[in-house]
C-alpha cells in the first residue's frame, strides 16, 4: 500500500474513531449518576443563575415540570441534578445526546416576558441519561421498544383473568343501584377497596381542568360495602385512584398511595369496576409512597361475574404518537444499524484500530476534564 492510500485510510479511521468516541464518551460522563434520591431544577437567565427552580412529577410518570417566568429580552436555561452542576442537562446535539452539555436551553421568543413550562422528560424508553429531553414542549409520551411491548403482552396474559369469585359485586351492584339509582350507573367508575383498605378513595385527572390538582376528586362510597363510586367524564382518558392524601402530609405512618395512571374510555369502562393489584406495590421513600402498577377493569353488573373489560383501542394514541414524534429526541445507534459502516477488522486494518484507540482515548479525556464546568 502507498503511502498515499495509507494516509487516507487512517484519516477516515480518525473521523470515524471520533464519532464512536464522542458517543461512547456521552454516557461516561454520567456513570455514576444515582437515581435514586435525585431531584431537578431548572435554572437560567430568567432568575440570574441564583438558584434552581424545582422540577416536579406529582405522579410518577418520569416527566417533570416546572413554570418560570421568562424576561422580556428572553433567556437561556438549564437543568441540573441535586442542585449542583456535577450532573445537567442542556441543547442536544444532532443525535438527540445532552452529554452533559455545555449548551444551554434557549427561550423562542414567542415566549418572551410570559410564564411558560419547561418540561425534563426521564421516562423509560430512552437510552440513557444522556437523551434525557428539556425543553418547553410536552414530549410525546416514549414508545416501547418492541421486547417492551412483549413483555407487557405477557404480563398482560398473565394478569388478563384477576381472582374474584362468582358474584362478588352481585350485592355490591344491589346496594349501588339503590344508593345511586340503576339506570344512572353508567355515569361512574367504580373501584374496588376491598384489599386496598384505604379509608378513603378519590381520583385524579388532568381534565376537566377543575380536578386537576392532586390529589382530585374524592369518590363515593356504596354503603356497607369496599365499592367506591367516582363520577364519569367523557373528557377523562386517564384516571389515578388515590387515597387522597396530599403531598405536603404524607408520612411513613400517613403513606400516600396510588394507582399508575388507569386508561379509561367512554364505551369500555364507564358503569364498570376497577380491580387494583396490591402485589405489584412499589415503595419508595421508606414505604411513605406507594403505587400501584397492575389492575383490572371488570365488569360490574347485577351478575357479579368477574369478566374482564378490554383494554382501550390503541390505534388512535399510536396515530397521536406518531404525529407527535418530532417532539422525542432520538436515540443514538453505533450498532451498524444506522447505516454507518463499522470498522473494518483483521491484519489489514491494524493502523485503523490504533488511530481509533488513541483517537477515542483523547476525546474521553477532553470530556471527563469538562465535567464540572457549567455553561452559564
């Protein structure tokens, strides 16, 4: 080989050593990051860099949110962990990676001198912390990946018959008619307290705008019975049963517990009853917050028969999804599978290898030596 080609050869080696690099390097910056105990805030230009303002996710979905007020001349803005700048998270770059960025947030001015919200988006679906999304849009909400989708159809399979005896609700759906009249029981949603034990039931929603301040609504109970009644809305397509304990008084001995969100549709559960599954609790914060992640519609009717309600249509979310998809940031690949050839292996591709080594090895130093240093 010439020492032309040779040049040129190591030259690309060099690009491409860059690009794996720099994407590799993304994530190093973060790896000891702890999740757990972490909390975000959002801060910038708008209050002189003096302190975060807090990020909050009441329930638990992993989209956080914060309103600030932005000045007139606009501003630039950041997100950081445990208020600090060890870890924060900034403008993306073209693969969608925060790397600990050093590029701040900027306002549109279409914003200028209003109140607007800034949204941290760190649900599942992402490759890491280093995709984690800021900005002032509501990101879509993340799709799962395909062995994702496999999983929940299995644990869906497994969980699709819940155990209620014959006619467990038969004398429930009596008292309900005679406390609420039969012919008005399609206006509510039920939801069975019988192992939940909570002393008292409400629910949640983000419309109407009126219940949309946690914990929501409390429900009604059907005397002498665990069967809670909640009023339908046809606006509502999400609902979170709760025990209706604040978040300013929740204690280890005063817990607030929840359900995951529950899908719910006009046709499919109005007038029917919801089944919590108690065994997929999930504590945190010492047991002083606990959801619920499983749960069942049944239906609830004079029979008292335990025949589980399908799930909601999917086809519409998944349209919505789509049309929504340049809100997400993508997800960067260096599996081949981007259309980006790998580096060639073997003997003929030894001074290749090397320049890549030496190549990625001075791009992580360059990162790791910049971890610290904020944008401001």
């Amino acid at each position: 080989m010439n020492k032309k080609a040779l040049s040129i050869l190591l030259a690309g080696a060099t690009a491409a050593s860059v690009v794996v690099a720099s994407a590799a390097s993304a994530s190093a910056v973060y790896e000891d990051f702890q999740l757990e105990g972490a909390t975000y805030g959002v801060i910038g230009d708008f209050n002189s860099w003096g302190g975060d303002v807090a990020l909050t996710d009441e329930d638990g979905d992993g989209l956080y949110t914060a309103t600030v007020s932005v000045p007139a001349e606009g501003s630039s803005y950041k997100v950081r962990a445990n208020g600090g700048w060890d870890y924060s998270w900034g403008a993306t770059n073209a693969d969608g990676v925060t790397a600990n960025s050093q590029d701040n947030c900027k306002f549109d001015e279409s914003v200028y001198g209003k109140d607007v919200t800034v949204y941290f988006d760190t649900r599942t679906g992402k490759s890491g912390v280093d995709t984690w999304y800021v900005g002032t849009e509501e990101p879509a909400a993340p799709t799962p990946s395909e062995s994702s989708q496999e999983s929940s159809q299995e644990s869906s399979e497994e969980s699709s018959t819940p155990e209620v005896p014959a006619g467990k609700y038969a004398e429930a759906y009596k008292k309900a008619s005679e406390q609420l009249g039969e012919e008005n029981l399609s206006k509510y949603y039920f939801f069975d307290n019988s192992e939940s034990k909570w002393a008292k039931v409400g629910a949640y929603w983000w419309t109407p705008a009126e219940n949309a301040t946690w914990p929501g609504q409390e429900a009604i109970q059907i005397e002498g019975t665990d069967v809670w009644a909640i009023e339908y809305n046809a606006e509502t397509t999400k609902i979170i049963f709760n025990n209706l304990v604040s978040d300013d008084e929740y204690t280890v001995d005063n817990p607030k517990i929840q359900t995951s969100d529950v899908k719910v549709d006009a046709t499919a559960n109005a007038g029917n009853i919801y089944i919590p599954d108690v065994s997929s609790a999930d504590a945190k914060e010492d047991g002083a917050a606990v959801t619920y992640k499983e749960g069942n519609w049944v239906v609830f009717d004079a029979s008292g028969e335990p025949s589980v309600v399908p799930e909601p249509s999917e086809e519409e979310s998944s349209n919505s999804a789509s049309a929504d998809d340049s809100k997400t940031p993508s997800t960067p690949s260096n599996d081949g599978k981007d259309g980006k050839k790998g580096v060639e292996t073997g003997d003929s591709a030894t001074p290749i290898a090397l320049a890549a080594v030496f190549a990625a090895a001075a791009l992580t130093a360059v990162v790791l030596t910049k971890k610290k240093v904020s944008s401001k």
